[in-house]
C-alpha cells in the first residue's frame, strides 16, 4: 500500500515499560494482527522499549515510528506531549526526560502517605509491585493495587474516588515546561504532538492558550481521534487542527487488555479534510531491511 494512504495508524500506545501491562514485544503483535499499519510505541517520559518494540515490529513487517509521550504542566495542569519520529538515543531527548522521571518516587511516597489516612496501607510497596522501573511508578500502578486489593472493582473506579484532584492520594507534581518538552522532541528529529486535548479541564481561553504557546515553540500536531476522545472531540479537534495549521495524529493511548476501552488498531479513521502527521514523517518511518 502506498504510505500516504495509510488510515489505520496507531500512534499512541503504552507497554510494560512505562504504565501498560505488556511487553513491547506483545504489542506490536496485538497490533499487527488488529489491522495496524502503522505503529508507534509512546511510553511515558521513557525510550528504553524503542529498540524493542522496533525489532518486533520489523519482524512483522510492520511499518514503526518511534515515540515517547513527555508529561508536562502547563496553566497548572499536567498535559502530555507525544513526540514522533524522535531519535531515542538524541542526548537532549535523554537527559529531559531524565530531569521529568526525576520527582516520581517522593511523589509516589505522598500519594501513599495520603492513601494511608483513608485506611488503604501499605500502597507504596503494593504500586511498586507493578512498576518494571521504580522511577517510573505512576498513579495506573496505585490504581492496579487497588484493584488487587479489593479497594476498587476496577481502574476506573479507582479514578472516580482516588488519586484525582480533590480525593484521596491526590498530590500535584511539576513536570517539564512546555517549550522544553517540544524543543527536545524537535531537537531529536520528531514531531511534538499535543495528546488527548479533549481530557484537559481547561477554560475555553486556557486551552486556546496551550495551542497558541505550542505552536510558537515550534509543536506541529494534535491528536485528533484517539481512546479518550468522543465524536464530538473529534469534530472539535479537526476544527483546531485546521485553525491552528497543525498536523492530526490517531492513537488508541492502549494500556491493558483489562483496562483499555479502546484497542489497538479499533479507531474511527481520520476526518478527511486533515493531513495526517505521518505524511510529514515518511523519512522517519522505519521498516524491516
């Protein structure tokens, strides 16, 4: 098939090594065999599954784009930016995401001390249990410890009485700035991608705020259709994407087969009237030799 007509690209995902629970290798199967044409694997603040999940793509014969999805605050709201076709060996790259990790841990620490007060124990050591890297434990791990442990009968319950702004274990950290986490995935050769801008609770002029800001630092695309967005958001975001001149990105943002509404592969197309952000990518995408 000719690359630019491509339509079922998935570009937002998460394996082990972040906060999915499986292997990149397991992923880049799952979405071959979904009809995935087009694949990237974007773990969280981290690039050290690149390699792999490139390898098991190659293997396949699967067409992989590399990918990392850098946490950020902006307007005092934590906001995520996909970087695409980045170089995950690029020294800026590492080194940010680097300072980003750095924090997890004590936060980790207090959103247990908080849980704690409630009467849940011991969920410090129950989320590092399901942490591959301990520097990057996360609120989806303290979600599957309670789910484990009877708290909750599921991770979305989870985020409706716990660790969400306002309920127990809830602790605000700063990550990257803005223009820091676009100038390293550019700095590494990538496209920086604002991620499910449908999740943000921002007012009408914070959010216009956050596509003015990113693109002046040089951002390029928005996730247009992805797990968390409905038909209204697509709708609203190819609006944006237009208005903005910004490249549209799709992505299911899967993590689990347990947990994930969305799977790999299973996304509504892209609205027409958009450019893809993989035709502003083809000399980043990588294939088996």
């Amino acid at each position: 098939m000719n690359p630019t007509a491509w339509t079922n690209a998935d570009l937002h995902c998460h394996s082990c090594v972040s906060d999915g629970t499986l292997e990149p290798e397991v992923l880049a199967a799952r979405a071959k065999a979904n009809g995935v044409e087009l694949w990237a694997l974007t773990d969280h603040d981290e690039v050290s599954g690149q390699r792999r999940a490139r390898e098991a793509a190659h293997a396949l014969g699967l067409p992989y784009l590399s990918g990392a999805e850098i946490s950020v605050t902006f307007a005092g709201v934590t906001v995520h930016i996909i970087g695409l076709g980045i170089d995950p060996e690029s020294p800026a790259l590492i080194q940010g995401l680097a300072d980003t990790r750095d924090g997890r841990i004590l936060r980790a620490q207090e959103m247990a001390d908080g849980l704690a007060k409630v009467g849940i124990p011991d969920a410090f050591e129950g989320a590092l249990n399901y942490a591959g890297n301990p520097e990057l434990i996360a609120r989806t791990h303290f979600a599957r410890y309670l789910v484990e442990t009877g708290y909750c009968a599921s991770t979305h319950e989870v985020f409706r009485k716990y660790l969400v702004e306002g309920k127990p274990g809830y602790v605000e950290h700063r990550w990257a700035r803005l223009g820091d986490a676009v100038n390293w995935i550019t700095q590494s050769g990538g496209i920086a991608v604002i991620a499910h801008p449908g999740r943000y609770k921002f007012t009408v002029n914070e959010e216009y705020a956050l596509f003015t800001e990113f693109k002046a630092h040089g951002g390029r695309g928005v996730e247009v259709v992805t797990g968390s967005h409905t038909s209204a958001d697509f709708a609203k975001y190819a609006d944006m994407a237009i208005e903005f001149d910004l490249l549209a990105s799709r992505g299911s943002d899967f993590h689990s087969p347990e947990e994930s509404r969305t799977d790999l592969g299973t996304l509504p197309v892209l609205p027409a009237r958009l450019k893809p952000v993989w035709e502003a990518l083809m000399d980043r995408v990588q294939r088996a030799a």
